[in-house]
C-alpha cells in the first residue's frame, strides 16, 4: 500500500479566497494550512495513489476564483501491513 501527499501553492481572486478555501477544505484529504489575504493559499493533499492526487489537483484548478496551482512538493511512501 502507498501513501502521496503533495502541497500546492494556489492563487485565487482575493475577494473569493474564502470560497476557494471552503470548497478545497470540503474536498477529501484536503486542508488548507495557510492563506494570504492577497489570496494564495498552501494547499495540502494526501490519498493512496498519485491518481487520485492528481485528479484533485484538477479540481482544485477548475474551481471558479483559482487563478493558477502549481504543485510545489509530492512524496510517496510505501506502507508496510504488518501481520
């Protein structure tokens, strides 16, 4: 079994960065650990495969005031089931 996260520095339209916020916040795995009131964002997400990271990451660029992401880190660990 693996484990992604990645973080992203996103850039929303200042008078919608609540919005933003609040629907990246809905989105499972994710948190936003920090905001500018300029609207940037450091977004965290985490899941069990680079997919379904990616997949969000999607989202989180087509999501109305998002004005640019970029993926600024990503790591994968493989977990162990022990027995």
């Amino acid at each position: 079994m693996s484990y992604h996260v990645s973080s992203l520095a996103v850039h929303a339209a200042a008078d919608q960065l609540e919005q933003v916020k609040a629907a990246i916040e809905q989105m499972e795995g994710a948190e936003v650990p920090g905001t500018s009131e300029v609207g940037k964002l450091v977004v965290v997400i985490e899941g069990d495969s680079r997919n379904s990271l990616a997949d969000r990451f999607e989202e989180i660029k087509q999501l109305p005031g998002v004005l640019a992401a970029t993926l600024v880190f990503h790591q994968m660990d493989e977990q162990v089931e022990l027995d």
